[in-house]
C-alpha cells in the first residue's frame, strides 16, 4: 500500500464548496466565481509620499499580496494616483471617502477600482448613476464599502446601532442603486468590527443576491487580537463558501497582514499550500528544546515556498508517526534526532546538528523540486503545532 506523504495532492478537500457569485474583474486580478479567493492589504504609507507608497505596495506584492487599496482622503492624493496605479505591479485600489470627486479622479487616474462608503460620501445616491457611466465606459470596478463605524444616519435611526441587518439592508440598497444604471462589476464588504455581528451580516448578505464578498473584520485590534478575530470570522464563513477575497485589518505593518490572510486560506485548503512547519508543543516528554528548535527552522527556511511539510518532533510518543508521515522531519529524544526523508530514515545527529541538517536537507528537496528559494517570497512558513 503507498502512504501518500507531505502537502495533500490537489485538489485539495475543502469543507464547502464555494457559493456561487458573478465574477468581477479588478484590474488583472478575477474576484467571484471560479476565480481564487485573493489576498487584499492597504497601504500606510501617505498616498503623496509616491516613492513610500509603491515601496510599500512592492514589499505587499512580494508577501503574496494580490490587491492593494491606497488612501485618497485630499486633492494632493489623488494627483498621486495616476503614477502609483500605473507603477504598482498589482491592482491598485483607490479607498474613497467624503468626496465623490475624488472617485472620478481615481477613474481618471487607472486604478483598478475604487472603494466606496455610501455611509460618509455626501448625496452618494445622486452620484450613482455617473459613477456608474464612468466606470464601465473605464472598465474600472467597484467595492460598496459598508462599515459599522460609518453607516447612514438613516439606517442608525431605524436599527438603533449598526446590527448585521443594517449592514445587510445598506448593502443592498446600494447594489440596487448601481443595477438601476446597469452596471453590475461591483462587490460588497458588510464590516464590523464584532465577528459574531460580521458572520451574521455576509450571512444575510449571501442570501439576498449573487454578489462577490470582500471579507473583513474592521479595526480588528493589534496583530495578535486582529489575527484571533479575522481567522475566527473567515473560519467561519469561508467553511461555508462564503467570501471571494479578504482583508485581515491589524494595527500591524500590512505585510503580516498578508501573511495572516494567506495561511488562514492555506489552513482551509483554499489556497494551494506552500511551506509548512509541524511541531509540537512540548510536554514533560520532551528531551530536547523543541521551542527553540522550531524557532530556529522557521527562521532557517523563512522564503520557501516549495510545497513542503516539515515536522519537528521532540518525544519518542508521536515524533516519528508525525516525522514519517511529513516530507521531511526530525524525531528527538536523549539529545539526538532521527531525520526522516519521506518517511525513511536517513541519519541520526546529535541535538546541535538538528537545525542545520533540516535545512540541508530542505535546500536539497527543494531543488530536486526545481524550485529555488526565493528570498523575497511570501512571507514566513507556517507553524502548526500539534
């Protein structure tokens, strides 16, 4: 019998099939239907800083980032914007507030798309239908941007506070708004920054029409509470094929933002996987320093992004079940390790030489793979402790 071994074998089991929703273009990147969920960050950078700002965009893009959205909160951003979304290497997204000016200079400008808050943009709905016109004679998109923190005074009189309906019926009258001038290449973000109240509003929302989700939980918190919250809310929605792209929002650099929102797709087997760390998390067991282990083959292997499970095991109970049955792993105990090669086991070393054997043989199996580390590739491998 072959024991199948490493990353699954695509395609890989999901926990529900994707819902069902147009597709979308923003700028070279296909959002809905059958198109990947893709990874979306915001800059930090001031959008005048121009040189900052495609920097920034430049690290996004080598973390896997594959949208970006920039600020345009002045006339000074917005005169910004041609160069940065003609430079940028991925689309770029113009993020509107206030003045609705500032969308038909983003249109003007050739960003992929532009982020509209119906909430704070004043007299929006008279400025649908010319928004509608100029975007589809650009082939520009458009994301509805609904926030709890900023929804229509209308709604707040209705509801009380911004509950998962009152995003949900913002929403739609939104989208209605747009199909009335028959325009149709737009996508939604109901967001809130409680994932009980944001699950509910994009489960309402999925209800209601075949419209692509942009999936966000606002003002998430600091990178460790924000992590905590977006992967519980995607989790959540995602295992019911619900999202089309996503947003981890942390008061972190938005590269780690990138980095969260790729492995919560990887965890859920909605992204194809890249390199990924087992370990385990030590116990009375324990005859080696599997902490200090783990940490220094994350950071030994930190670029690759060869498909590759690697296990770091520190007891003789589950170390070489879970090292044999990963491409490469090491089973610890009385200061020595057994490395396993696909299940085989090919050396034993003493405790010292347990990371920089890993990483030799890592470096060997990735180029039998023929593909070669790549520095500036995405982000860290994940760890995933059992």
């Amino acid at each position: 019998m072959t024991v199948g071994l490493g990353m699954p074998s695509l395609p890989a089991p999901v926990l529900a099939p994707r819902r069902k929703t147009r597709k979308i273009k923003v700028g070279k990147v296909e959002v809905g239907g059958d198109a990947p969920i893709s990874v979306q960050s915001m800059t930090t950078t001031p959008t005048t800083d121009i040189n900052a700002t495609l920097q920034q965009i430049a690290e996004l893009t080598a973390s896997g980032c594959d949208i970006v959205r920039v600020a345009c909160p002045s006339r000074d951003d917005a005169e910004a914007l041609p160069v940065i979304a003609q430079k940028s290497q991925i689309p770029v997204i113009a993020d509107i507030h206030f003045q609705p000016n500032y969308v038909y200079a983003a249109i003007d400008a050739g960003c992929a798309a532009v982020r509209v808050n119906p909430g704070n943009i004043r007299q929006f709905d008279d400025q649908v239908g010319e928004i509608a016109r100029r975007a589809k004679a650009a082939g520009v998109s458009i994301r509805i941007g609904v926030n709890a923190g900023s929804l229509d005074k209308r709604l707040l009189e209705k509801y009380g506070k911004p509950t998962a309906e009152a995003l949900v019926e913002s929403a739609v009258w939104e989208a209605s708004l747009f199909e009335e001038h028959d325009f149709h290449d737009f996508k939604i973000s109901v967001k809130h920054n409680d994932p009980v109240v944001m699950v509910r509003a994009y489960e309402l929302l999925s209800e209601r029409g075949d419209w692509p989700l942009h999936l966000g939980v606002t003002e998430a918190g600091p990178a460790f509470q924000g992590t905590i919250k977006s992967a519980t809310a995607f989790g959540a929605l995602l295992s019911k094929g619900i999202g089309d792209t996503i947003r981890v929002s942390l008061s972190a650099p938005p590269v780690e933002e990138v980095k969260v929102g790729n492995q919560i797709l990887q965890s859920l087997n909605l992204k194809p996987r890249k390199l990924e760390i087992v370990s385990c998390p030590s116990c009375g067991r324990a005859q080696v320093d599997v902490y200090t282990l783990a940490e220094q083959v994350t950071a030994g292997l930190e670029g690759m992004t060869v498909p590759l499970r690697v296990a770091v095991m520190g007891c003789v109970v589950n170390g070489p079940g879970e090292a044999r049955e990963a491409d490469l792993g090491v089973a610890s105990g009385n200061g020595k390790g057994q490395i396993f090669v696909k299940g085989e086991v090919i050396k034993t070393v003493p405790e010292s030489q347990i990371v920089e054997t890993l990483i030799e043989e890592a470096m060997r199996i990735a180029e039998e793979m023929g593909e070669p580390i790549d520095e500036e590739s995405a982000g860290a491998p994940s760890v995933t402790v059992g």
